[in-house]
C-alpha cells in the first residue's frame, strides 16, 4: 500500500513539475552558450597562459562578442585533426582559432574573413637555408591538418614539396620546434603569425622565418554548414566591435594588427566613391569652363 501511495505522490510531482516547468524552458532559451574549438597549443590566437586560462586573439574576441549578447562562452579545447568530427556532432558550436578559409570555401558555413595570413617557412638562422629552393632534399614538418600542410599538397607547390626530403606531420607546434631544435627537422611549415609569436617567446636570433611565402591567405569563423543564423549573429557583433574600435585593441596586444583585414572592401569601396566624385566635380568644372569659352 505504501509503494502505491509513493507512486502516485510521484506521479503528482512529475505533472506539477511539467507544468511549471515550461516556464524554466523558455526562459532557459533566452541564455545561449557558445562553445568554440580551437587548438590549445595555437597562440597567440588560442593558448594557455601562465595562469592557466584560455587566451588569445581569437578567444578574447569571441568572449566580448559573448559578453555583448549575454551569452555564455565555453572555450573546448580541440585536437585539430577532429575538428570536423566535432562540429559535425553539435559538440562545438564552431571553429574560431587561426582557421584559413582559402580552400574549404565550401566545408563550412563561414564569416567575412577578418585577418591577411601567410604560410611561411622557419628555419635555424645558421642553417645556410635562405629561400623556398634551398629546402630541396631537406627534412620538412608541419602541423597535421594544418592549412600549411593544405598548402604544401596544392598544385601550386607540388614541385617544392616534391623537393623535400621528407614531410613530416606533428600534432602541434612546440612539437615541430622541439624536432628543428635536435636537428631532426630542417624547417617548419606554419602560419606566420604563430611563427612570430614562436619566436618571439624563444632564444633571439636564434631562427628566421624565410621571405618567400609558401602562400597568402585569410582566417575567418567556420560554422557547420548551413547554421547561417548563427553566423550571422556572431559576425553582426565581431563588426560592431571593430566600429568601436576594440578589435583594433585586441590586434594590438596580440600583435597581429598588421594582419587585420575587416573593413578594408568597405575602405575601398568608399575610396573608389571619393575618387568618382572627384571625377564628375573634375569634369562638371571641365563643362563650365567650356561652356564660359563658348559663351565669349
């Protein structure tokens, strides 16, 4: 008798919960939690700090857009090779840390690129390897499923990478360095800006980045294909940021403010304005003066 008096006590409590719980629901619908991928090991775009927390430009960034909406930011740390596998499974909401669009233009749903990028090549600076020609024969290593690594396997460098001796895929970068500085590895194929901030943080003068790049490029945001609401949404915000001036902040204290590119189609198009009026007062002037010559 008691279990049935229970059972039905927690029937009673179930149907209460289901009806004043539909209000919890909705309002719950109003917090979104964005959960971003990016590579741990990734700086200055996405990294762990001295303290111990997630930084970067790219995760600063995407925290003030979460600030701006009210939403809550979770910061997953991914291994880059299963990036797919994590957007595609709704386990990341989408993959912001350092990511060219150049040649998956149509793998994901993407924003306006934000940041110029080049794959570039590190060496020793005692290497006595100057250009992209002196690698021939030499031991090469790169981030696995890196856009460097789509890079090197394009048409376009197949004969330079023909060349290698050997190329050689690490799961990150500290690694590729580790492997140059044994002499295992005669060059590192990666972004320049992780090249710069690499080297930044290691012995001065101790390595070059090679003038001649591999290839030019852009980052922006990928989301799942098709999620354009999203996108749409974040991207809305990352724009009102740089009109007040904290991405440009942001570029500064990562040092990548010479890769920003947001805004520039606009600068252009409103420079092509300014030379078109320029043109027509020019030419309006041109048929007065005509016109004054006629009139004598």
């Amino acid at each position: 008798m008691k279990k049935r008096s229970l059972a039905v006590l927690m029937a009673g409590v179930m149907a209460a919960s289901m009806m004043t719980g539909v209000v919890s629901v909705y309002a719950d619908a109003d917090s979104k939690t964005l959960t971003v991928g990016f590579d741990a090991e990734y700086p200055p775009f996405g990294y762990k700090d001295d303290n111990g927390d997630y930084v970067g430009f790219d995760l600063d960034l995407a925290q003030k857009v979460c600030d701006n909406l009210g939403w809550e930011l979770v910061k997953k740390p991914i291994n880059w090779d299963s990036k797919d596998m994590e957007l595609n499974s709704g386990s990341i909401d989408c993959i912001w840390n350092g990511f060219t669009i150049n040649g998956r233009e149509d793998d994901y749903t993407w924003s306006d690129p934000y940041l110029n990028n080049e794959q570039v090549m590190v060496v020793a600076a005692d290497s006595k390897i100057e250009k992209l020609d002196d690698l021939a024969g030499k031991n090469v290593v790169v981030q696995a499923a890196s856009a460097a690594l789509d890079a090197l396997n394009s048409d376009d460098n197949k004969d330079l990478t023909a060349s290698f001796g050997s190329l050689t895929e690490n799961p990150d970068y500290n690694t590729a360095f580790m492997n140059l500085d044994s002499g295992a590895a005669d060059a590192i194929a990666v972004d320049i800006g992780v090249a710069k901030y690499q080297l930044s943080q290691r012995e001065e003068g101790k390595y070059v980045i090679l003038d001649e790049p591999i290839q030019s490029e852009q980052y922006g945001i990928g989301f799942k294909k098709g999620n354009d609401e999203l996108k749409d949404t974040v991207w809305a915000e990352v724009l009102k940021l740089y009109d007040a001036g904290e991405v440009d902040k942001l570029a500064e204290k990562y040092e990548v403010a010479d890769m920003l590119c947001i805004g520039s189609d606009d600068e252009e198009s409103a420079d092509k304005k300014d030379d078109a009026a320029e043109e027509d007062t020019s030419e309006a002037e041109t048929s007065e003066e005509d016109t004054a010559e006629d009139a004598e």
